[in-house]
C-alpha cells in the first residue's frame, strides 16, 4: 500500500525511493575524503620541495597519482553537494536558482576533469 | 509553486546566538572556503601539467606573503571542515546530540583545529622555501 495520494503520484511529489541512496553517498562521499585529504595535506606539507621537479615528481610517483585520481572526483562531488546547497538555502529567485546550480554543475564536472587530466599529463608525459 | 508573498521560516536574525551554532555556520563558511581551495588545487595540476614556465607563475604566488595566508587560512579551514564534518557523522549516527555533549564536542573541535592548524603553519613555514 502506498500512502502517497493520487494527486501526488501524478505530480511526481514525493519520495522517489531514492532519498535514503543520496543521503548514504554523500556520507560515503565525506568518509573517504578524510583519509583522501588527510594524506594530500600532510603529504604536501611534509615534502622536501614543491619547486617544479619536487611537486613533479610527486605527482608522477605511481600511488600518490592514484591518490589523486581518487580524490579528484570525490572532492568536486563533496564540493559540488555543499554549495548546491547554499545555493538552495539562499537563492530564491527561481530563474537564477536553476542557473546557478547548472553553472555550479558545469564548474565541478570540468574542474574534476580538468585535474585528472592534468595527473596523467604528468604521470604519462616522462620525467621534466 | 514559489512566489515572494508566501511567508518565509524565521531567518537568522532572529535567533539568539549560541556556542555550537557557530559550530555550523562555521562549517558552512570553511566548506566554501574548501570548495574554492579545490578549484585553486586543479589549477596548480593544470600549471603543473603545463610546464616549468607555467607553474613557475603558480608557485611564486604561492610563495609570496599573500599565497602563504590564503594557504594557512585554507590549512584551518581544512582541518576545521574535517573535524566538523566527523562531528557530523557521529550525529547523523545518533552520538553526541544532547546539549551538552554537543557544546563539548564542539569544544574539542576548536581546540583540535587550533592545533591542527598551529602545526599545519609551523610546517608550511619552517619549509623555507617551500610555499
């Protein structure tokens, strides 16, 4: 028995039985961001140099590469999550709404893409 | 569905502040901060793909006085998102929601991200030439 009413049906209003999925991925999401981001971060602050050759060279060594893979597409799925929702809370204005969130959209699939196409530049593109 | 004249919920304004609302306002304010670091992360591998010329140009702001605050400021807001946001896991799983649990939690939260972020610093700084 379904308690949506008719009405509802026909609109689309509602759960679409996906709600419980969308909650669990954005809390997958931030789970493993955390190791993710931890090892970026004190990799980064622990390196011997981030000069060219330094950062080059660890962006090129196989895991930290894998690393980055990983977390590229994580972090603008987070990222794009959190400011959709700003978004949502503060922008009324239905028109703007909308074209904010596909700009907002465009911005996290391309910088996503942008950055895993830049590691692999580096890790297939030989040593400097 | 939505016009300007039906009413709207109560806003912030009118709330009386509290300690562990901070705590959010924070989190939201750190996540965006976060989510411009990440573009500022995509264009330094994009420099860095680019070449020596390219990323030389990435690297000097980073270096200079400038590009060292907006990386400590990140550094915090980082370290501050992540406690938060495992903060926010032990909510949604049902931990720490009465007040006062909620007002230590978020007492630890500052103290760890005070910390966190004064190491984070120290590091950032104590590379030379590292920016």
């Amino acid at each position: 028995m379904s308690l949506k009413s008719p009405l509802g049906r026909v609109l689309g209003l509602g759960s679409a039985k996906e709600g419980a999925a969308h909650w669990w991925s954005t809390r997958l999401a931030a789970v493993a961001l955390v190791p993710l981001l931890v090892w970026l971060v004190l990799a980064l602050l622990m390196a011997p140099s981030l000069d060219y050759a330094g950062l080059h060279a660890f962006v090129r060594a196989p895991l930290n590469a894998l690393g980055l893979v990983l977390l590229l597409p994580v972090a603008a799925y987070h990222s794009l999550l959190g400011v959709r929702e700003v978004v949502e809370d503060y922008v009324h204005a239905k028109g703007t709404k909308v074209l904010v969130l596909v700009l907002l959209d465009f911005a996290h699939v391309g910088a996503a893409v942008a950055g895993l196409y830049a590691v692999l530049r580096v890790s297939f593109g030989g040593s400097p | 569905m939505s016009d300007a004249s039906r009413p709207l919920s109560p806003h912030l304004q009118v709330y009386r502040f509290t300690y562990t609302m901070a705590t959010s306002i924070f989190h939201r304010a750190t996540g965006l901060a976060l989510a411009a670091g990440f573009l500022g992360l995509v264009a330094t591998l994009i420099a860095l793909a680019d070449g020596p010329q390219a990323y030389a140009v990435a690297y000097e702001l980073l270096k200079g006085v400038v590009g060292k605050l907006a990386l400590i400021g990140l550094l915090t807001a980082f370290w501050y998102h992540t406690f938060a946001g495992l903060r926010h896991l032990a909510f949604d799983a049902g931990y720490g929601l009465d007040k006062r649990a909620a007002r230590r939690s978020a007492t630890w939260l500052f103290a760890a991200t005070a910390l966190a972020a004064l190491l984070s610093a120290y590091c950032l700084l104590a590379g030379g030439a590292r920016p």
